[in-house]
C-alpha cells in the first residue's frame, strides 16, 4: 500500500484508554498533568486547552474575543466555516487573501488593525509555505496557528493541533496558549484527545528527498496534461500538489485506490463531500480547474521503483479515464 495522503487520512493505530486519563476533581490526576507539563513545555507555552476542531469549535473560539478579527483564506475549512457564522452574528472578519501563486497577500496583513489573526505556517490543500517569522514583523496582534503538519510554534502567539490529521480518530484536540483564555473546567478536556496528540507529536519525523525525483518522472509521464498550481520549492518538503488537466480529481483518486494507491483532492475537512477545492479558487482559478487538484503527501522516502510503478499508475488511471470522457 502506498499511502500519499497522510498529512489528510493518517493511519489509525489501535486505541487503548487507561483508568488512569480519567480527571478526578478531588484528585492529583498525576497522568494528566505530565502530558499537559510534557506538552505545554516542549512547545513554550503555559497554558492548554481542548476544543472541537470543527466550525462549532472555532466559533466558540472566536466568540471568547468578541472583538473583529482576520482570518486567512488559506485556513482550515473549519475556521472559514466558522468566520463566516461570527460574521453573522455582528462582527466584522477581515479575510486575507491568496495570490494567484499560492502564497498569501502579506501587504493585507500590513494594514490589519485587527488584535487577533488566524494565520498558520503552510496554506491547506496546497501546504505553501507561509513565513510566520514576516508576518510577526509586520503584524502586532496575536497569531493563531494549526500547527499539525510543522509541529513549529515558534512563530506564533497561539498554536493548535488537528487530533484528527494527527492519530485518525475526531476527539477534542488541543490549543496551546500564554493565558488567552480562562481556565477550563477539567470536566471539559478531554485527555484522550491529549494523549493521542501527545503521542503523534513525539513521533520521529522521517526526512523526506523523493519528491524532486518523483516531480522529475511525473512530469516525463504526464508532459503537457499536468498542471503544477503552485510552486513546489515553496510547499513543505512531503507535499506535492497538481492538477490532471481535462478530468476530475475524484475519478482518479478513486481508480488509484484499486490498486492500493491513495491520494486526496483536498483537506481532511472536506472528506466525503463533492466540493472542490476552496484554496484553488481563492487563488484565482476556475471551480472546473479546481476539481482537477491532486495532493500528495509522503510518509516515508520511496525508492526509485516504487515511484516508477506510483507514477505510472497515475499516468495508467489518467489516461483510462480521459479516454472515457472522450
């Protein structure tokens, strides 16, 4: 099985709670408090805090400010969802946007008066790379940042993890902070969801060098039928995104699954359901061109066979298909 899409569909580990996560109010709960320790100290903050990574939870996220903020457009499909919702509600969100090569518009945030800013270090679905370090320079406010693909918080103000991209399973995942928020009553964390995010974060990190070999033999293959949206040297270093020109994403993702080959069309969010790519768009291309978006994200290094027989097995299924449109 090669399995492309890590970064989106982690592979799912078997799940064991211990008695020993439950909180007790009346007690020392010595479990919890050395993950909490272990996880607040590796990453410089003081303070952690559980929410849903979902609309709901960044809305209640955004309503303990309630005051106007900005958000990326390059942000989790979760925190747009929910900015859109706190726009209903009376306040004013100052969306900052993509430029047509991926990379975000830092002149907007120049002029931003905002006190609080979601911004993390890598666009969703493409995973450019965003330079929190500038953004710091030229913004005063706070910054609030998924941090789950880098696991880098030295750049932000605030940093949170997705459990789900993380270890396969939706709980609650957790927020880092320096006393943004009130105390959470204990009854609300949920440490099942620290646990499996302490576990995730304290993996080894393999370092990925195939992808400039697997772009080489891609772009042999697929000649002029390939579009390359963004550029590579500005994503993360296990990330390689499209685009398949003249078919959609779905129908090969779907024929490369036959054969024990998984890739995605976009970000965990969006799992299940027919939208394209929200990040394409933004950028400035057409909803029939975003549904040609393919993203892959490297777990471990492939050999030069095994990208050999990935690759063809793309060129394989796109050819397949586009010949059935034809």
């Amino acid at each position: 099985m090669y399995k492309l899409n890590y970064l989106n569909y982690p592979q799912t580990n078997d799940l064991s709670v211990q008695k020993t996560l439950s909180i007790e109010a009346l007690s020392s709960n010595v479990e919890f408090e050395s993950l909490n320790k272990n996880l607040t100290s590796r990453f410089n903050f003081s303070n952690l805090h559980s929410f849903s990574f979902s609309k709901e939870g960044f809305l209640g996220l955004m309503l303990e400010f309630k005051v106007d903020i900005a958000v990326s457009l390059g942000e989790s499909e979760s925190v747009f969802q929910a900015a859109e919702i706190y726009e209903s509600l009376g306040f004013n969100v100052t969306y900052i946007n993509l430029m047509p090569d991926g990379t975000i518009d830092y002149r907007g945030i120049e002029s931003l008066k905002e006190k609080y800013l979601f911004l993390s270090p890598y666009v969703i679905d493409t995973f450019v790379k965003v330079d929190l370090k500038k953004v710091k320079e030229i913004f005063s406010g706070t910054v609030i940042s998924n941090i789950s693909a880098t696991l880098d918080a030295a750049d932000c103000d605030v940093a949170y993890f997705d459990v789900y991209k993380l270890s396969g399973y939706f709980t609650h995942s957790v927020l880092l902070h320096n006393d943004l928020f009130k105390e959470q009553n204990l009854a609300n964390i949920d440490t099942v969801g620290l646990k499996l995010t302490f576990d995730a974060v304290n993996k080894e990190i393999p370092c990925i060098s195939c992808k400039d070999e697997f772009i080489q033999v891609l772009t042999q293959t697929l000649k002029d039928d390939l579009i390359f949206f963004v550029d590579e040297k500005a994503t993360l270093n296990n990330v390689l995104h499209f685009g398949l020109k003249g078919i959609k994403a779905r129908e090969v993702i779907r024929n490369l699954s036959l054969s024990n080959i998984f890739v995605t069309n976009g970000e965990g969010c969006s799992l299940g359901l027919s939208k394209p790519s929200r990040i394409i768009q933004a950028m400035g291309y057409t909803e029939l061109q975003s549904r040609q978006a393919l993203s892959l994200s490297f777990e471990k290094n492939l050999s030069s066979d095994e990208i050999l027989y990935v690759v063809s097995k793309i060129g394989k299924s796109y050819r397949q298909i586009k010949a059935l449109h034809e």
